[in-house]
C-alpha cells in the first residue's frame, strides 16, 4: 500500500488532470439551468481532456462483476454521471439529459505513467429542491471531516466513525454497501474504506498509503439496489436522492495531502 516519492508525484500530476476533468465537466453541466445538456457531451468532453495530456480515463472498459448471474462485464464509458437518485456508476446516453433542478455526480479516474487516481463531486443545476443543495453540502462537509483524520497512527474506523456521526445528526443516511478504497497501481486496491465504523478499528494509517475516500450520502434510508435500465447505477431503493464526494489522498507525516485537487 505504501507508494515511493516518485510515485506519489506522479499520482499529484495524474490527479491535476483529473481535478481539470471534473471541473470542466462541473461548470459545463450548471449551464443545463438555461439549456438541457446531453450527458453524452460531457463524456466526449471528459475523454478530450484526459486524452490532451496523454492519460487515458481508467473507468472505460472496466471489468465489473454482476453477481446474480456472475457475469463480467465491462464499464462501457469514461465517466460517470449520476442523477438525482442514481448514487454512483450512472452511464451517459444520448438520452439522459441534465436539466434545470437535477443533483448530478460525476465520478472520473484516470490512469497517468502506468498509476492511478480517483475523485468525485456533486453539483446542482439551477433551482433545484432545497434538500438537495443540504445534501451536497452534509456530503461535501462529511468528507472535510474525515480528511481530518487520516494520519499516521489513526485506524480507517475513526475516520468512518466521525463521517457517518457527521451525516446523522445532519438527518442523511451514508451508504454502507458501497465503500472507499486504496489506489495507485489500480482502480482499487485494499483496503476497503467504510464511511462508518468505530474509532480503534481498521487498518492502522501509514505514511505514504494513499487512499480513495469518498462518501455517498442518501436522503432517505441507506438502502440501494442495482439499476435494471443499465445494470451499472446504484440507485436508492426509496427514490430519495443522493450525493457523492470523492479525493485521492496520501497519507503524509502530520496528516494527509489531496492529490486530486
């Protein structure tokens, strides 16, 4: 789990492309407020950037295994986007087009020098339901507090335990069926980040791990189910609508660094 100091800037330089990605994607998306937007421009946008500095996006053709047949199938796009209650692994289409009141997540990694990095971010889309913009902000805050956390000697459980404490008293739900990861060599590695937990479990944090943490934050219960219509989304089983943060951080000597900022 423990990255050298070359590798760890290159993740920095691969996640400056990725931030790049997220934040074009971001700003295009809030102009769906005056004009609807195909999320299939915004994947063309995606692959345009990422491919300008030689990176490839490392979600396309990602290998995914459906349990209930235990198939393995490919991720068949660049980016995720998500709407509304779709939590995560929303696939763009000619027809899923963002408008004027959506809570959209896009979820982006790229693969830079042969490593790896992932982040996410919620955004709304003009006058949307109050809720929502609460919701982005208790998920955004969840993660900022958690940050606070990860530094060497501390276990992954405390860092679980402050997120999900944080999204309760808020009145939201952190999704437990769907977790963090390590990253670097590959999409995900170990070990598997929970956004709940208890202070004095979990891995024991050391410096120069570098991880993938992202909260996923529900309106309502925390349950979620697999999406029929294309068999990737995760969306809530109750149809309350849902945000997502995501960095890549490395764990340094006082504390940790976001490297996809």
């Amino acid at each position: 789990m423990i990255k050298t100091d070359r590798e760890i800037k290159i993740l920095r330089e691969g996640g400056k492309i990725l931030r790049e990605v997220l934040n074009t994607v971001a700003e295009k998306v809030k102009e769906g407020a005056k004009k609807e937007i195909s999320s299939l421009e915004l994947e063309e946008l995606a692959r345009k950037i990422v491919h300008k500095y030689q990176a490839e996006p490392s979600f396309l053709n990602y290998p995914v295994s459906i349990a209930k047949n235990k198939q393995i199938i490919k991720y068949p796009a660049a980016l995720c986007i998500s709407l509304n209650n779709e939590i995560v692994h929303g696939i763009p289409r000619p027809d899923k087009i963002i408008k004027n009141g959506d809570l959209v997540k896009f979820d982006f990694g790229v693969k830079y020098k042969n490593l790896y990095t992932d982040a996410a971010l919620t955004v709304t889309v003009g006058q949307t339901r109050p809720v929502a913009k609460k919701l982005l902000e208790v998920t955004k805050n969840a993660l900022k507090i958690g940050l606070k956390e990860i530094k060497p000697g501390n276990k992954l459980g405390k860092y679980g335990f402050v997120v999900e404490n944080y999204v309760r008293e808020n009145d939201f739900q952190v999704v437990k069926k769907l977790v963090g990861h390590g990253v670097g060599y590959a999409v995900h590695e170990p070990p598997n980040i929970p956004n709940y937990g208890r202070p004095n479990k979990g891995l024991k944090l050391k410096e120069g791990m570098v991880l993938a943490l992202e909260p996923m934050v529900n309106e309502l219960s925390e349950d979620i189910q697999l999406d029929n219509h294309d068999g990737f989304a995760y969306t809530t089983i109750d149809g309350g609508w849902a945000a997502h943060f995501e960095e890549t951080v490395v764990v340094t000597k006082n504390g940790c660094e976001i490297l996809t900022k």
